[in-house]
C-alpha cells in the first residue's frame, strides 16, 4: 500500500501539472511555437537523469531516494506555479523532468522488490494506480480551473497534500534493495536486458503516438465534431488504466510472453483498424484495443529487468527505461514527418508494425535468461 501510494503521488504530481498547461502558456503570454520549446526542457531533464538514476539507486538504496525525490517533486510542482517569467519556467520543467524520472526509476525498483515478496505479478496494478492518479489530477486540476483558482494555488494545495502523504507512508517501504555487488557508474545492458529495452521502445513510441496525436487523428482523419476530438484519447486512456488492473491476473494465468505476444497483436489491430476503417465508431474501437495493447507491456518488461541476475534492479530499469523512452521522444516527432510527406493515415500505418515489434521480439526472447 505504501508503494502504490507512491505510485499515485507521482501520477498526481504530473496531471496537475498538465492540466494547467494552458493557464501557463496565457499567463506567459507563449504562442504555440514558443510553447512547444519551453515543454521540451521536461523531457531533456529526464533524459539527462538516465545516465545516473540506477548508479544513485543502487548505491544508496530505492528507499533513501524515493524518500528524497517525493518531496522534491511537489516541491518542483510548486515551484512552477511560481514562475513569472519564460526562462525560470524553462529551468523548473528542467527539474521537474529530472527529478520525475529518478522517481520513475526508484519507485518501480521500490515495486520490484514488493513484487519479489509476494512471488507473483503486480507490477501492473501499481501502474494502474499511476494511471488512475493521473484521471484524478486532471478532475483536480478542472474543479481549480472552475472555481478560478490560480495554478499557484492549485499546485501549493497538492503538494503539501503530497509530501504530507510521503512523511506518512514513507516507513513502511521496503527497507533495503541494494545489491551486494560494487558496479560502474555506467554498464551497457545484456543481450536479455537490450531485448526488454526493445520492447519497451516499440510499445512508448506507440504510447508518444497516442498521447500526442490521437486528437489529431480524430479531427483530421476521422472528421468528427469538435466536440468528440477527444473521443479516441479518452477510449485508449480508459483501457490502458482497465488492462493495467487485470494485466497481472492475465499474466499470472498465461506468463509474460504470451501477454506481450498479445499486446503486440492488439497494439497493430486496434491502429489498423482505425486506417483502413476511419470512422468515428471503428476509429473508437481500434484505439479501445490499443489502450488494452500497450497497458501492460511496460509494467511487464519493468518487472522482468528487475529481475536480472547481470545488473542491480536499479540498474536494470534504468537501461531498459533508456531505450523505451527513446521510442516515447522519437514516435510523434517521426508521425509529424511522415504526415508531412504521405498524410496521417501512413504514419499510423508505421506505428502499427512497429508495435508489433512487440510480438516479435517477446518471442525471440528466452524467458530463462
């Protein structure tokens, strides 16, 4: 319980921070352009993370960092409520991105090491719970826009619920993770751990792609009213949560490479369906099976690095979370280029073979590496 906590902490910082993303933009007075570069500061901080997050984890222990960087999060949170100015909001989300990942890392090494307790999955369940804190700051988020309620005062407001949660629940996490083993700051991931990074990668650049431009399909393609834009979002969002809470009673019955056979099957379905079917109701339906699809590939490969017999847990993630999110940075930019030159139907035609990647590499892979 305490580690899902964790979980929903984390999840609830970002959607908040999302939700008043707009309210920013007007208060800094940024055109669409100037935006887009501003965001990007979150993920090079992110990026930058990744080449210390599993060093700092598996030297210290998930325990001592998770601690820290919970209350640094909402910290950062609301820090950038409080920015008046272009460049000390670009210097936040740089922290924000930076500060978030090690939580990402720490937190699923945290998850690794509860799931290794109980003997069995539940690495899905607590991104589930992730996914719910995420449906649940954005519900926050629009009670504050309603009630004309600042983002400074709305982001003060949950991050003192936040860390007033982790002081809380912050005793009992697991006490101690660490490896007994002395390893470099840096080490290139095994041929097993390369592979689950493959699959991450085909499954996040899915993810990016419908993250960023599911709207977009919806309104350009599909032709719906403005109103329904957001009809495919909210379809393939609504299964991902859903497919996380049962993905590890799915994965208990049938193991882990026949769930991520499946996932890539659903992913490359659910994308084709909505290009060659390109209406409102099998656009819908093909972005259902999608969120089912990539709802528990990340969860699962997580929970098989941490299990590595080469690299400390901490350093597993992290390598398999470097070549993942690599295909989350990669997907919309790459759909924009393809869009450009043969229109949005053949980009999401590519995204589709490349998340039946998924399947592919699942079946390559021995299980008993």
């Amino acid at each position: 319980m305490a580690v899902a906590a964790f979980f929903f902490l984390a999840g609830i910082c970002f959607a908040s921070w999302a939700s008043r993303i707009p309210d920013l933009k007007q208060k800094l007075a940024l055109n669409e352009g100037l935006l887009g570069l501003v965001l990007f500061a979150l993920p090079i901080g992110s990026i930058i993370s990744l080449g210390f997050s599993g060093w700092l984890i598996h030297k210290f222990g998930s325990r001592k960092v998770i601690i820290l960087v919970a209350i640094c999060y909402p910290s950062a949170l609301i820090t950038i409520g409080l920015t008046g100015s272009i460049g000390q909001l670009v210097t936040v989300l740089f922290f924000f991105g930076l500060i978030g990942n090690l939580y990402n890392i720490a937190v699923n090494t945290q998850a690794v090491a509860v799931e290794n307790l109980y003997g069995r999955s539940i690495m899905a369940s607590f991104h589930g719970i992730w996914s719910m804190a995420g449906f649940t700051g954005a519900a926050v988020g629009t009670l504050m826009v309603s009630m004309n309620n600042s983002p400074e005062i709305h982001f003060c407001l949950v991050g003192v619920l936040v860390i007033a949660t982790v002081l809380l629940v912050k005793g009992f996490l697991v006490q101690k993770d660490r490896a007994d083993t002395n390893q470099p700051f840096f080490t290139l991931p095994d041929r097993f751990l390369f592979k689950l990074g493959l699959i991450a990668f085909s499954c996040m650049i899915c993810e990016g792609t419908m993250f960023d431009w599911s709207g977009v399909y919806f309104q350009k393609v599909v032709a719906v009213p403005k109103a329904y834009t957001t009809l495919g979002y909210a379809a393939f969002m609504a299964t991902m949560a859903t497919g996380r809470f049962i993905g590890d009673y799915i994965a208990t019955r049938l193991g882990k490479q026949r769930v991520l056979q499946g996932s890539g099957v659903l992913i490359a379905t659910g994308l084709l369906l909505a290009v060659i079917l390109p209406t409102i109701s099998f656009a819908t339906i093909g972005f259902l099976l999608v969120g089912f699809g990539v709802s528990s590939v990340v969860p699962l490969v997580y929970s098989s690095a941490g299990k590595s017999s080469a690299l400390s847990p901490g350093m597993a993630l992290t390598a398999v979370s470097s070549i993942g999110f690599l295909g989350f940075l990669l997907g919309p930019p790459m759909i924009g280029f393809i869009a450009q030159s043969f229109g949005l139907r053949w980009s999401f035609t590519v995204i589709a073979f490349l998340g039946l990647c998924t399947t592919v590499v699942a079946s390559l892979i021995n299980w008993e590496e």
